[in-house]
C-alpha cells in the first residue's frame, strides 16, 4: 500500500490523464527502474565541482522532485551518490517543489541554524530557484540542466562558477 506522499498523479502530471491505477503505477515504475540509467550521464565538470565540494567540506544532498529511489539508483549508477549525505525525492515529503518542505527537510537533519549557518540550493529550473526562496536560502540557477536560461540573482553557465558564489 502506498502512502499519500507516494500518490503523485504522475499520469496527470505526464500524460494529461486521470486514470492511474496501481497497476499502472507498478508497471511504470518496474520499466522506469530498468530505463533511468540507460542514458544517464554526468554533465562536463560535475564530478570535479562534487568532489572539490566535498573536499572543502561543504555538505552536500539531494532534493528532487523524483521518487527518492530513482534519484538513489542515477547517483549509484554514475558513481556519485557517495558525495551527498541526503538524497531525498518528494515521496518523503507531503509538498514537492517549489513548496520549501523539501529543502527544511534536509536543513533540519543538518541541524540548521539560520543566524550560524548558509545554505544554498543549486537548481536548473524555475521550481527549484522558487523553493530555495520559500525555504529562505540562497539559489543558484545553474543553465546546464533543463533550460538554459536562467532566473535569479545567481546564474551560472559551467559547474566550476559556482566555487566563486559558495
């Protein structure tokens, strides 16, 4: 049985159609599992920000409006899930973005305090800009990823831009 959380009408959100049965959802999500890494690759540059991140300690997460699962399985397979203490996709929260749960979500599990600490959402589309003002936090619009052009105060073109923000 499947939570509220994990009843996203995905066929209304992607097909235009109301009729999703759990039937449905099963299939989808069996030939999606298989297909999410078929053609996965890391954009020019990714692994190098991740791991220069990581080695200037920055903590890192994930916040996606896919199925934590799949978003695990993607990381895994391109051998990069090891950099991010929190990989988390809108079926851990009741609000996916541009709603800020998602992001207080991972905030809170770092113990997050506004006056001490910094936070910023790097995103590649307008949802996730507008979540990370929902949440409070800096965003960074980054133009590689699902649309090139940008919104916000912060825009970048190549992965290695945003050392000169954080």
């Amino acid at each position: 049985m499947t939570s509220a959380r994990d009843q996203r009408n995905l066929a209304r959100l992607f097909y235009g159609t109301d009729s999703y049965l759990e039937q449905d959802r099963l299939l989808f999500e069996e030939h999606y599992f298989n297909q999410c890494i078929q053609n996965t690759t890391l954009y020019n540059g990714i692994r190098e920000l991740l791991e220069g991140l990581k080695t200037a300690d920055v903590k890192l997460s994930v916040a996606t409006n896919a199925p934590t699962k799949f978003a695990k399985r993607m990381l895994t397979h391109l051998d990069v899930a090891d950099h991010f203490d929190h990989i988390v996709g809108a079926d851990k929260v009741d609000h996916p973005k541009p709603h800020k749960e998602m992001l207080h979500y991972i905030l809170d599990r770092y113990g997050f305090v506004r006056e001490i600490d910094s936070a910023w959402m790097v995103g590649d589309n307008a949802k996730d800009i507008k979540a990370a003002g929902n949440a409070g936090i800096g965003a960074v619009f980054a133009t590689w990823g699902f649309s090139p052009y940008g919104i916000g105060k912060h825009i970048i073109g190549e992965p290695e831009e945003l050392f000169n923000i954080l």
